[in-house]
C-alpha cells in the first residue's frame, strides 16, 4: 500500500485506487465501476440524491449495502411512483428493516419526488437541470492529491446547488450531501491523482454528451 498521505491505496493485483475504498471488495466494486462516472439518467440522479440523504449521519458503505433494500422499498426510485407515497406508505417503510428506518428521511424522499416531478415539468428533465450546475473549470483544483479532496467537503457549486435545490422545497440537500452526490454522479472526477481510474472517468467525461 502507498503512503497515506498519497491518497492512495494498492489492490491485490497492484492496481492503485483511491484510499477511501480500503479495498472492501463491496466498496471497491463501487469505487471502479460507478463513482465518478457521468450519468444523465433522472431516476439514478433521484435515486442518489435520495440516498445522499439517507446516509446524513452514517457511512456511504452503510447505505451502500443497503442499496438493494432502499430499491425494493421505494419502487425502484421511480419518483412518479414515490411522489403518490401516503402515510400509510410511511407506515410500511418504518417496518422495513433493511432500510434506515428514519421517518423524517423517509418523508424527505416522498416530497422530494413530489419536488422532481415539478421541477421535470419546468426543466425538462432532472438531469438537464442537474448538469447546469457543474462547476467551471476555474473553480477545480489544479491538481488532485488527498489534501485537495479533503479540502472540498463542501463548494461554490454544490453550495450554489443546494440553494436553489432548497428554494424549490427539496429537503436533506446540504452542500456536502450536494458535493457527495455531484462526486458520485461525475460531475466533478474527484478521483486522486494516481488512482487507475481517473483517466477512465476523465476520458468518459469528455466524451459525455451533457443534456440540453
């Protein structure tokens, strides 16, 4: 393994990855296959944001096992389907017990269904909305390394994003639940210098065709 203060982390076969994925083969698979890799997809933008949400206060790698039981109970993420949730829907969540089972997460993602679905209606798409905010290349650091990563809990993009998220009714979308989820979505590559993946998910960004 490099040293910590690399931001790196060796897998069996060699291959360096970033640190956070400590090669869990769970997380790694994530790490590899997912993260950071652009998607325009509304559903899988609704179904991250939701999950950011739930993971307030808990690990990622927490939500991530789970993530199969969250699709089960909220109909896939589908939020035309979540948006028409009731109480009595409130009721059979808070007994499932693969989920976290917090009601006031488990309301925060009925109305932010009910919230996607007003905002496709004005914008087109949650995703063609979603991609208007990544950030400009002026406010990317010149280089990725563990320290710059760290220094960016929070942005001017994910803070710009998570304003107007809130000033449409959206709920549980903090700047550094919004960073996590533009990291994830690949928005920004947060992926460490060094890491084998960065120029696979740089190379796939540039080819990405944002929505419009």
């Amino acid at each position: 393994m490099a040293g910590h203060d690399t931001g790196l982390i060796a897998a069996p076969d060699g291959t360096m990855g970033c640190f956070w994925h400590a090669n869990q083969p769970d997380y790694r698979a994530y790490h590899d296959a997912e993260w950071g890799r652009p998607v325009a997809d509304d559903r899988r933008l609704f179904e991250k944001l939701c999950l950011e949400g739930f993971q307030s206060g808990l690990s990622w790698l927490t939500i991530l096992r789970k993530r199969d039981n969250f699709r089960a109970a909220f109909d896939g993420f589908d939020f035309e389907r979540v948006a028409r949730y009731t109480e009595d829907d409130v009721a059979r969540l808070l007994a499932v017990a693969g989920i976290v089972r917090h009601a006031g997460k488990i309301r925060s993602t009925i109305n932010n269904a009910q919230r996607t679905l007003d905002l496709v209606r004005r914008e087109g798409s949650l995703a063609r909305y979603i991609w208007r905010h990544e950030p400009p290349a002026h406010e990317r650091p010149a280089r990725l390394d563990r320290a710059a990563v760290a220094a960016m809990a929070t942005t001017e993009a994910s803070t710009r994003l998570s304003r107007d998220l809130k000033k449409r009714g959206f709920s549980f979308v903090g700047p550094t639940t919004v960073y996590a989820f533009m990291q994830a979505m690949g928005l920004v590559n947060d992926h460490i210098e060094g890491c084998a993946l960065r120029p696979v998910v740089e190379a796939e960004r540039a080819a990405f065709r944002r929505p419009v």
